[in-house]
C-alpha cells in the first residue's frame, strides 16, 4: 500500500500546478471508449476489420479443438484415466491456515465461537457453491508456523498436518460431511429462512467417504470419541508437542460444541422452521419444547 | 513535500510539531495573532480526529484543515480539524471522476427524439406506380425511406432512456478522488457553522470575493434544514447553492469551483464513506443492479 500512498501524494502535488479539475476539463482514458459505429474511411472502412470471407465475418467460427480435419488432438489418444468421473467427484476449495489466521486476526471470525461453513461463509470473503459439486472446506497447511488461534473448527477435510496444528493450540477439529443441500441452507441461511423451508435434515456421507468421516485419523464426526482422544495423544507424540488439556480450558463448553450427525445449525434442528421478521422458531411435533428458544436461535444463525 | 502541499494546510506529526519549517511557524504566528485580536474569546477548535475502526496506515499523513468562520467577511481560523487520508487524499482517479459525471449524466437522461417508421407515416398503402412498363425504378410505396415525405430508416424512436449503474465501488471512489482534488487544489474550505449574522447577498458576494472562494460555491451541511439568514442570502444567487451532506455527488462538487463543508458534514461524509470502504459485506454491493434491489 505505501507505493499507492506516494502516488496518491506524487499526483496530489502535481494536481497543484495544475488548473482547476472541471466538468470541461476531464475525460475517458484514452482508448478506454469502443466506437459503436464502424468507419467508413481508410482506417476502419472496407471490410470493418473482419477480414475477407469466412469466419471472420459470418462467425461461424469451428468447434474448439476441430482441426480443420486432422485427427484431432483431443481424440488422438485413446484414454485419459485421470479425469473419469470428474463431474461427479466431490470438490473441496481449499482454505489455508494463514487466511484462516488473517480472517480471525481481522475480527471476520469470532474464535469465541464454534466456526462452520456458515461462519467462514458470513465473513463475505470466502463463498460455496454446492450446486457445481462443492461440499465444503479443506483446511491447507500453508501458513502452518503463523497459525496462532485456539479455535474449535468443522471442516470437510484437512491433511493431519492442518489438525496437528490446530491441536497444538489447544484448539479442536473435525472433519464433517454435508450433502449439498444442507449446505445450501447452510452458505446463506438467511435465505433459506426467509424460503419458509424447514431446516433440511443433514444426510449420511455417501458410502465412499463413510471410510473417511468414521476415521479418528481424521478427526471424523461420525467416529468414536474416546478413539479421537487416542489419536490426538498418538498426533502429539508423532509431532512432538505437548497436547494442552483442553478440560481445563476456560472456553472447554465451547471447545467440545459438536452437532449431531444430522444436525445442520448448531442449536436448531432440523425439521424446525425460523420466523426471521417475527423472530419466532417454529418446531415440529416431534421435538420437545426448550426454554432457550430464543438463545437457541441466537446460536444458530449468529 | 508534504509542506508543499501544504500552504495554509499543515501536516501533524507530533514529534516534529515545534521544530517544524519557517513555512509552518508562519502560519502559526499569523493565525495566533489574529486570533488574539479577534473578539470572541472561544478557545480553538482543535479537532484531531479519532477514527476508532478506519484508524491510517500512516497517520502521518493525514490532512489539517483550518476551520475558518462564516460570521463575518474577514477570515478568521476559529480551529483546525483533521481529515482522513483515505477520503481526503486519495489517488486523484481523474478517470473515475469523468465515467461518475458521465453515469451522473445519463442515468437520468431520456431522449424524447423521435422519428416515425413508413409504416407510421400516413398513406403509402397503394403501389405508386406498375412494377413494369412504366421506364421507372420499381416501388410498392410513396412512404419509403427513398423518398421524400417518407419514413425513417432506424431514426430515434421515443423514448429512450440511457440509464445504468456505475459499480458502487467506482461511485464511492468518485467520492473520495473529488474530495482529494479539491482538497490539493486548495478548492476546499472548512467553516464552522452555517450562520451568517444577516439575510443580504450582498454580505455572502463581499465574503465570496474577500476569501478568494468561487466564483461558484457550494455549501454543504450535515442537516437538510439550513438557518433561515443563510438560504435567504443565497437564494437569489444563483452561484451559491446549499446541499445536506447526504446529497453530496460527484457532479455538484465538479460543477461548483469551491467546496465549503462544515465540521458536521465533513465528519458525515467522513464516516459514510470510510463505512463503504471498509464494510464487510462489500461483496453484496458488487453485484448486479437490478431494479427492485432495496
């Protein structure tokens, strides 16, 4: 920024010198301007700059990778393995720890509170679309020796490395599954709100990543949690740190918050309804009634 | 440089405050001395601005301002206010300046040119004359666009609006680059309040020309109610106009050669504009403009 400071200065100082800035005296960058009308004469005349014949002025331009005949080099080999099934894989756009770092250091994310993919989606920096097969985050280890935060996070994946990290901070992590429309609701929830929807039930992974989330290793949500406190002593000595006790953290309740395995917002379950304008939650009839409705509803959507 | 810049304008930096240059020294002998000899006996206002969210990069070089008063002709420095450098000394986007006038412009603008098609203009139904055996060129109506009287080929048709929405980010930076454009060329004035002591023109043409402002002025206050001694002083002149700190735009600023804000307005527009730099949800902003947006 300080280059853009001492120009900002350098042009001051020169606006000085200059004559006064007025409606008469200013205009465009100079070829920032397309003439919407073609010339006749010399320069632009003629053919308009669209050549001879052909495509160039019919537009009827050849399918990308067409050859004009040749074997195309598309379809020149065979086989191509590595790409099978690329429209149905499950995506994860990475997020590294230094943004992570960065986005808690400038106040986008609480660290006081559980962090989701409604948290990092509220920061208006980082964005889902679940509809082009994005499920989720996956925490990368860059900036790993910045990460400073003790922080309980649930990502969709994370290299053990990333939840190295975050333990040696005394912080918590888990790697969750949520199908795309959970996630919908999740990325905006206050449009799923304002929809009238009940909030979606989340559903179970599908039966390949069932391996993945069931896996201590990784921290999964649907596996043991004395098999987790297991791993994370076995993750210390592999790294060589000592795991702070997180029982005797003062932020311990917040630290151990987890959403059941087909819950999409903490505090609120699914099945329920949110009244944003009249600020009520309607539950269904299967659900007992709690006093802490509106705490509850505070959670949820904060 | 940053004394270049400065004429009556000085830059504080702390440390350097009493072993600043002669320039600075000057400036401070002269407005002691007339603030001694003034009659009022209100301490200065001495306003160094506290931004608590949008704090510099470099407080170093974020603008002085004399405020100056508008209850007599002569100048007096009733205070001095600071100014933030990301509104008041930004990069003077000359460009950007230009596509706001120009939104400014069209936005608002529909064109009433119109011209009628042959089908609208009357008669020409019947075929003037035999396809053939007649030695003249064929045609099937007197209404043509070849003929005289006849229709227009692609004319204006009314109406025709040219509107559109400049970014929001580029309307803001309009704000910004306007404000530092008049603030470096010593095109903009600080004063106190909005209270002239009488209801004469007159009084507000021999200020004008007393303080080197104008010829055309612009005032712009926090409220949109101003004293009733100042509107009716520049009702009748047509180059002084007055605007509530919340209508203030690009086109009014560039339009009038003199920026006159009060403490309030600049601190309004202070805080709006460093509130849209700085906003969080700038994303939702970004979008497309669509109509019915609120």
């Amino acid at each position: 920024m300080a280059h853009l400071r001492e120009s900002a200065e350098k042009a001051l100082k020169m606006l000085r010198t200059l004559p006064r800035v007025q409606i008469g005296n200013i205009r465009p960058n100079p070829n920032s301007k397309k003439n919407t009308k073609r010339g006749r004469a010399q320069h632009s005349g003629d053919k308009h700059g669209a050549g001879n014949k052909g495509s160039g002025q019919r537009q009827n331009y050849m399918r990308i990778g067409y050859e004009t005949g040749n074997n195309p080099f598309y379809l020149r080999f065979p086989y191509e393995p590595y790409y099978k099934g690329h429209h149905l894989r499950r995506q994860y756009p990475p997020l590294s720890l230094l943004q992570l770092q960065v986005l808690l250091d400038t106040n986008r994310i609480d660290p006081k509170q559980p962090i989701d993919v409604t948290t990092l989606c509220n920061t208006g920096l980082l964005n889902l679309q679940p509809a082009s097969m994005e499920y989720g985050f996956q925490l990368t280890d860059d900036g790993i020796d910045r990460f400073k935060a003790k922080i309980c996070i649930e990502v969709q994946h994370a290299k053990e490395s990333v939840i190295a990290a975050i333990e040696k901070n005394g912080g918590v992590i888990r790697t969750a599954y949520y199908d795309p429309r959970s996630l919908q609701a999740m990325v905006n929830p206050q449009k799923w709100f304002e929809k009238g929807e009940p909030i979606p039930r989340r559903l179970l992974p599908p039966q390949d990543a069932v391996e993945y989330y069931a896996s201590a290793k990784n921290r999964g949500y649907l596996a043991d949690p004395e098999e987790i406190s297991k791993e994370r002593l076995v993750l210390a000595q592999k790294y060589g740190y000592e795991l702070p006790r997180i029982e005797d953290d003062p932020d311990y309740e917040m630290l151990i918050s987890q959403k059941d395995a087909r819950q999409i917002f903490y505090g609120l379950e699914p099945g329920w309804v949110i009244g944003l304008r009249d600020k009520v939650i309607v539950k269904s009839k299967g659900f007992p009634e709690e006093p802490s409705n509106t705490k509850a509803k505070k959670d949820g959507t904060s | 440089m940053l004394n270049l810049l400065n004429k009556t304008k000085c830059i504080l930096i702390p440390n350097l405050r009493k072993t600043a240059s002669r320039a600075t020294h000057d400036v401070v002998k002269e407005s002691s001395s007339e603030v001694a000899v003034s009659k009022t006996t209100t301490a200065p206002l001495i306003l160094p601005q506290n931004w608590p969210q949008y704090e510099p990069m470099n407080r170093a070089v974020s603008r002085q301002v004399w405020i100056e008063n508008i209850d007599d002709v002569p100048e007096r420095k009733v205070g001095i206010i600071e100014l933030h450098p990301d509104v008041f000394a930004t990069q003077p986007r000359v460009d950007v300046i230009q596509e706001n006038i120009e939104w400014q412009r069209k936005y608002r603008y529909v064109s009433f040119a119109h011209t009628k098609t042959r089908a609208e203009v009357r008669g020409g139904g019947r075929k003037p004359w035999p396809q053939k055996g007649m030695g003249r060129a064929r045609h099937g109506s007197i209404r043509s666009p070849l003929f005289r009287g006849g229709g227009v080929a692609h004319g204006p048709r009314s109406p025709t609006t040219h509107f559109y929405m400049l970014p929001f980010y580029k309307r803001v930076m309009g704000l910004t680059a306007t404000l530092s454009v008049k603030l470096a060329q010593d095109d903009l004035h600080v004063i106190d309040t909005v209270d002239v002591p009488t209801q004469d023109p007159q009084f507000i043409k021999e200020l004008i020309k007393e303080r080197n402002w104008g010829p055309s002025v612009l005032i712009v206050d926090r409220d949109d109610i101003f004293p009733e001694n100042i509107s009716y002083a520049t009702d009748a002149l047509s180059y002084v106009n007055l605007m509530p700190s919340y209508g203030l735009n690009t086109y009014s600023m560039l339009k009038h050669d003199t920026l006159v804000l009060t403490v309030n307005a600049v601190k309004h527009i202070e805080e709006r504009l460093l509130y849209q730099l700085h906003r969080t949800d700038a994303i939702k902003k970004q979008g497309k403009f669509k109509l019915d947006q609120v």
